[in-house]
C-alpha cells in the first residue's frame, strides 16, 4: 500500500512539474490546462453525482491554479477561475444539496444588492458598467457560494487532506513555471520593490498570496500527509523551493500570512495530538525553523542582502520608506472617507475608483476588502463583513475537530486586507473554516504515524 501511495504521489508530481515546463515552451498549451480543468473536474464531479464532495476537490483544484493560468495566460477572461469554482461547486449542490442553516449567506449575499443596484446611478456614463460591477463583486459571490455549500457539510479529517493535496498539486507547475521564467534571481533584484520577474512575469502581491498559502500548504503535508519517508522528502523539498520563492518575490503579505497559519496551526496540533505525538510535531517545527533560517540567509545572498531591507521596510540604501505598506494608507482613508460620507447604502459597487479619482486625484483599485466593502455598501456591507467574522467561530464552538478554522480564516482575513479578492483563494479558503470535520480515534492517531521523521 506505502509503495503504490509513493509510487501514484511521485507521477502526480511529476505531471504538475511536466505541466509547468510544457507551459513555458510552448504557451497555448495553458489555454488547453484551463479548458482540461473545467471539462474534466465538471464531468468528475456529474459521473459521481458529487457523491463524496468531488466538487470540492475540483474547486481547490482550480482555485490553486489561478495564478498559474494568469501568469502564463491561460485564463479565457480575467474571472475564469472564479466562474468555474461557483459553477462546479452549484453542480455539487443540485446533487447532495446545503444545509438550512447557511441561511446567513443567503443573507450575506442579499446585502450586496443595494450596493450593485446604487451603482447603477452613481457610476459614470462612459464607464464600462457590467465590468466595473463584476470586478469588485464576484469576489464576495465566489465567496458566498462556497460558504453556502460548505457550511456545516460533514466531511472526514482524510478528505480536508484531500482537499490540500489538490490545491497544492497546481503550485508545483507554477513553481517550475517561475524557475525557468527566473533562473537567476541574483541577476533581475536591483532593489526593495516588489518584483515581476522574480514572480514570473506576474503581479507580485498575487504571486505572494498564493505562494504564501503554499507554504502552508506544503507543511501541513509534511505534518499530517506523507505516508512515506520518500513522500515526505518530497514534500519537504517543495516546501523549501516555494518558501524561497515566495520570499523573493519581495511582496511580503502572502509569506507573512503563510507563516501566521502555520504557527497558529502547530498551536492547536500541539493541543489536540496526544502526548506521544507532540514530541513529534515539534521535532518538525524545530526542523522548520532552522530550514527557514536557512531559507533566509540563501535569499539573503541572492539578493545581495535588499530582502533583509524590504522586510525591514527600508529601500535600496537602507533608509526607512514613509510608507508601512506600500502606499496604501491613502487607499485605505480614502475608503473610511466614503463610508464616513455615504454611510447607510455606501457610494456603489465599483465607484471608489471613480470617486477617489474625482477627490484625491488618486487612479487606484481598492486593495483592502473591508473598506471596499464599507465604501462601496455602507452599512450593509459592516452587517455583512459582521456575519463572514462570527459565524466561523462560533460553529468552531461545536466542531473543534476542524483544526484549520483559524488557520483559514486568517488567510482570509489577511489576505483580504492586502490583496483584496482578486483572487478565488481567500473565498474558497475561507468557506472551508465552515465545514464540519469529523475523525475516529485511527486518524487521530494517524497524525503521529504519518509525522515520524
């Protein structure tokens, strides 16, 4: 059984990393990837009529990809990704239904329409109304969708494993995608800003986000996922690849979120293993540590040392930015001030790039989902941002089993506050923190078994 889990584990991986490297030197070949996903995850989850939460597997699949697709182009419009997570998952819920009591979605949805209906009236006439409104929505409908199939859907602790397993299967294409668009990382970092070439010719902060979930990723695989020593080599060979990656990327929000989930899920494994397995687990976190030193002072020499100065906040010649987090503070006022001034129905969705424009002279997207929301809904988006951050902890309060909860739901709520929700990975993620995880007493224990270093 070992052999044929390490055997299968070793061609998946070397199809993802054949994936990235077909990619690269012959670039059509993302747009055939993107279609793949969609044909194949929907007819996956129709054969089984979503009898085992296939649907979920094949979102996380193409929720990990979505960066891969926009580097290399891949996407057939700029929310494929998005579309094809609420579609698959809505397939999964004609099947085997939603609970009841996700009734609080419906809500959360139903205090966006003021929102997009306002905007209507308050966007400009030459603006492009349906992409202004998609734009900054379809982020919270991804949201509400997947929180709406996931809320109190029981699954077993060995399907969460599952679950990571396929969005981390996608990053391994992207990694050799960004080694062989980068090579060199010595020879393109000439100072402290966020890098594209280094993040494979795409948007940094994106690449940071999703790179930095990796890390997360790759861990709780070594932790929770290796059947075997050569699986878990593997695992920790990839973990070491994408951390340094991420680093050198140079947009810090996605590392720094990685690293949050990671110590706040050792916490709670320390909590709930047995004694015999703590050893263990912390065996692993002392590995852990000492690998990121390493990690560091590697990228420390590849960069000459200006990554030490960017997480110090300084630039090329060590002198302190004004700004803490890359400009964004005026953002970020800008959105109080909206809300300040339009407090009950907000100024509409898609308007605070037009509105910040005509008062601050500012030309910029949001990059902060809560005051988008508080700008663009009023008070109807504070209601809703309400329910996204109670309602997890409070169902934690009857499945403590789901040890990832707070784990997701700070990638959530992290990544939301840098990067907005331009991507599917902080709504999926985030609607996993509702599922209701169950194990026996033998997974519980597996935990021990498949951490042994």
């Amino acid at each position: 059984m070992k052999s044929n889990d390490t055997s299968t584990y070793i061609k998946l991986v070397l199809i993802h990393l054949f994936i990235g490297l077909a990619v690269y030197f012959i670039p059509v070949i993302s747009k055939l990837y993107a279609i793949a996903i969609i044909l194949v995850g929907y007819r996956y989850v129709i054969l089984r009529k979503n009898a085992n939460n296939e649907a979920l597997y094949m979102a996380a699949y193409l929720v990990g990809a979505e960066v891969f697709l926009r580097m290399t182009q891949g996407n057939f419009f700029e929310q494929y990704a998005k579309y094809g997570v609420i579609g698959i998952l809505i397939i999964g819920m004609i099947y085997r239904g939603f609970s009841k009591n996700s009734i609080l979605y419906w809500i959360f949805g139903i205090l966006l329409l003021p929102g997009i209906f306002l905007s209507f009236f308050t966007l400009n006439f030459d603006t492009d109304i349906r992409k202004a409104i998609t734009f900054n929505i379809i982020g919270p409908i991804t949201l509400m969708i997947s929180a709406i199939y996931c809320y109190q859907r029981k699954i077993a602790f060995e399907q969460i494993k599952k679950i990571i397993d396929m969005l981390a299967y996608p990053l391994m294409a992207t990694l050799i995608y960004m080694y062989l668009y980068t090579p060199s990382v010595k020879d393109v970092v000439t100072n402290t800003e966020s890098n594209f070439e280094t993040s494979g010719g795409f948007g940094p902060n994106q690449v940071s986000t999703i790179l930095g979930l990796g890390i997360f990723l790759f861990f709780i695989k070594i932790v929770l996922n290796s059947k075997t020593i050569a699986i878990q080599l593997i695992n920790i060979l990839l973990f070491i690849i994408i951390t340094f990656r991420g680093i050198v990327t140079f947009s810090r929000g996605g590392i720094i979120t990685g690293f949050i989930m990671i110590i706040i899920v050792v916490i709670l494994l320390l909590f709930y293993t047995k004694s015999y397995a703590k050893s263990k687990v912390l065996l692993l976190v002392v590995f852990g540590t000492f690998s990121l030193l390493g990690i560091w002072v590697y990228s420390s020499i590849q960069t000459g040392g200006l990554i030490d100065k960017r997480y110090a906040n300084q630039d090329a010649r060590g002198r302190e930015k004004l700004s803490k987090l890359t400009g964004r503070e005026r953002l970020i006022e800008s959105e109080f001030k909206m809300f300040l001034d339009n407090p009950v129905f907000g100024i509409g969705v898609g308007k605070n790039k037009e509105y910040r424009l005509e008062t601050t002279g500012v030309d910029a997207a949001s990059h902060n989902e809560i005051t988008r929301m508080l700008a663009e809904h009023g008070m109807f988006g504070l209601f809703a941002l309400i329910i996204l951050l109670i309602t997890p902890m409070v169902l934690y309060l009857n499945n403590q089993q789901n040890i990832f909860v707070f784990s997701f739901v700070v990638f959530w709520i992290l990544t939301i506050n840098h990067a907005a929700m331009r991507l599917a990975a902080p709504a999926f993620i985030y609607a996993l923190s509702l599922l209701k995880v169950h194990f026996d007493e033998e997974n519980q224990n597996s935990i021990s078994r498949e951490s042994a270093v």
